[in-house]
C-alpha cells in the first residue's frame, strides 16, 4: 500500500464518480443527518468543531425549569427620565467536539475484476456507502442516546422498572418537556441527496425509533400513518407517521437495551433473559446537536487501489477499494431534545 497517494489509482473524476456514488447509497439511512446543527468542515483546519451561542448576561444559556423560561433576561422596570439603565453585556458558550476519521475497505483480486460477469467496483463502492452510512448513524447514534434528559414509559423512576410500551401520556409528557424549554420545532432539514442543502418540512419534533416500536406506536389512539398525511405534508425518507406534535423516523441503528428492564412476566413484550429489552426514542427540537455532515464533494474520500505488481503483491493479483471520513457529533442543547425508554411489543 506504500504506492498509494491521493485517491489512489484513480483520477479525480472517476473518484468523484465514486464518491457521489457512496453518497447516494449513504445517504437515505442517515436519520440524524438531517436534524443537526451543521459544521462544514474546512479544508486545512484544525480537527476539532465549535459551535458558538450567544446569550445576555443574567440568562443562563441553556435551559431552565419553565418556570419565567425565557432564555434571556426580561427588563420589566419602566425607564426613568434622564437615567441610562445599567444595560446587559453580550455573552457566549463554546460547545466543541474533536473529529475523528473513519474508514473501511475491500479487497477486489485480478481473476475477480477480469472474469466476472458483474461491475465489481460498482458493486463494491455501493456497498461501502451502505456501511459508510451504518457506520456514521451509529456513531451519532450512541453520543445522542446518551442524553440526558430521559422520561421513561408509565413515569418509572429507573430503566430497570420499565415494563410497559409507549403511550399517549408518554409522548405527551415529552412534547410538553419540551415546549416547557421553549425548544423549537424543526421546520428546515437537510436534503436526502448527496448534495449539501435543505428543504422545509412542515414544523414538529421529530422522534427516531427502531422499527419494533412501529406497531405500538400505530395502536396509540390519534396516531397518524404517512398514508393519511394531507397534501401538504410529505413525508421524509423513512418517515412512518405522526402523534400530535411528533413526527417518527424508523432506524435499525436505534438498538435496545437487551434486558435491562424488569421482568418481563406477561406483559407480552421482547425480551431477553427474562427481562424486557429498553427502546430508546430519541426526540429532538430545533439544534438540539451539532454534526459534521456526511455532504458534499469532500465529505468522504474514496480509495481505489487497481492491482499492478508491487513488493507485497508481485504478480498483481489484489486491489482494494475503500473510503474514509471525518466526523463528530456533541449534544448543544440537553433541554431540546429528550429520550424517552420503554419496552416493544412483540
């Protein structure tokens, strides 16, 4: 591999080929692509991403109980004649997340790429998209499951209680969190193409589940299935339906918690080792989490290697064909997105 530089074997054009390619397979499995606060990442700059917030002295800057929540200092005392108030001096917090690369990469022999019938590059290159985009929804996955403002079903004090599937109270309980933090609804998500833009939906949080909750959630009472959405609502690429002010999003990246609920006795929920497996439903407002996305031409790097001899390969039998990518994810704002556990029917 001491041969290879730049995209390896490959010209820049087959390369960005290759690369839209990767991106078009990519890009229709990332659910939490669409819903961050974005970070395009320069080229030359250092690997660590940082998002700014501004905020009046005498707020706190983030979140606070609901109570007079309104994010920035009030002035409620009338002005007096001739007398300049103390006035307030604009502050800020840094929110930051250090990148990290990832990659992964296949090998293609000599008799593979000269007798078979199929387009093995093509082939491979859409496959790694796939796992490109597996790779990164799980990475973004795991930050964000690890938020901090949690509700469990039928308000169970701790995970280990949690015995029952989600209900209407539940996502009621969430939504009102939520509005209680005045947290934004999402109205302007990212695209689903490989280019870097956006399109406006119509504004609700938006929740992403695994798919085993799908039939719980289509028996909770004022549940509504896409098919049902009105002209004027178009659903998103993986998008099953709607409850009130939520919108849901099914990803098989969203795995329970095996067995770490209680026990499963006949609640008739999935289970393991006696115990019922934890769900969690990440629910998210408006720049609740800032990412480096997966867009654009210089998102991800293809690696194409074709055989040719060499001194570990001297009869040129393997080529590779890869990619790698930088990213990060970091919470910006605990209070604007939330986490609801609860057990799946099975």
């Amino acid at each position: 591999m001491a041969n290879v530089t730049g995209y390896g074997d490959i010209s820049p054009a087959v390369a960005a080929w290759a690369n839209v390619q990767m991106l078009k397979r990519a890009v229709p499995y990332l659910h939490f692509e669409r819903f961050g606060q974005t970070y395009v990442l320069p080229t030359n700059s250092t690997n660590t991403a940082k998002w700014r917030r501004y905020f009046l002295t005498g707020a706190t800057g983030s979140a606070g109980n609901g109570s007079g929540n309104f994010f920035v200092p009030v002035s409620t005392t009338p002005l007096t004649e001739g007398v300049t108030p103390a006035g307030r001096k604009l502050a800020n917090a840094d929110y930051t997340v250090t990148l990290n690369q990832y990659g992964d990469y296949v090998t293609i022999t000599d008799v593979v790429q000269d007798t078979h019938t199929d387009n093995v590059l093509s082939q491979a290159t859409d496959i790694l998209g796939e796992s490109a985009a597996v790779t990164l929804e799980v990475l973004r996955f795991n930050t964000l499951k690890a938020a901090t403002n949690v509700f469990r079903a039928n308000s169970v004090a701790a995970r280990a209680n949690i015995i029952t599937a989600p209900d209407l109270n539940d996502f009621r309980r969430v939504s009102t969190g939520l509005n209680r933090q005045n947290a934004k609804k999402i109205s302007q998500v990212l695209g689903s193409t490989p280019d870097y833009n956006t399109k406006s939906v119509e504004a609700a949080y938006f929740a992403v589940c695994h798919p085993d909750l799908e039939s719980d959630l289509r028996s909770i009472s004022g549940y509504k299935p896409v098919a049902d959405y009105g002209p004027h609502t178009s659903p998103m690429e993986g998008e099953i339906g709607s409850l009130e002010q939520i919108r849901f999003l099914t990803s098989t990246v969203c795995e329970p918690y095996l067995g770490a609920g209680a026990a499963v006795g006949s609640s008739g929920l999935r289970s393991t080792s006696g115990n019922v497996d934890v769900y969690p439903i990440l629910v998210f407002g408006r720049d609740a989490y800032g990412i480096v996305p997966l867009k654009g031409k210089s998102a991800m790097t293809p690696m194409v290697v074709n055989p040719k001899p060499t001194s570990g390969d001297p009869l040129a039998q393997r080529g590779t064909v890869g990619y790698k990518f930088w990213t990060g994810t970091v919470i910006l704002q605990q209070a604007f997105m939330a986490v609801l556990e609860a057990g799946a029917t099975a």
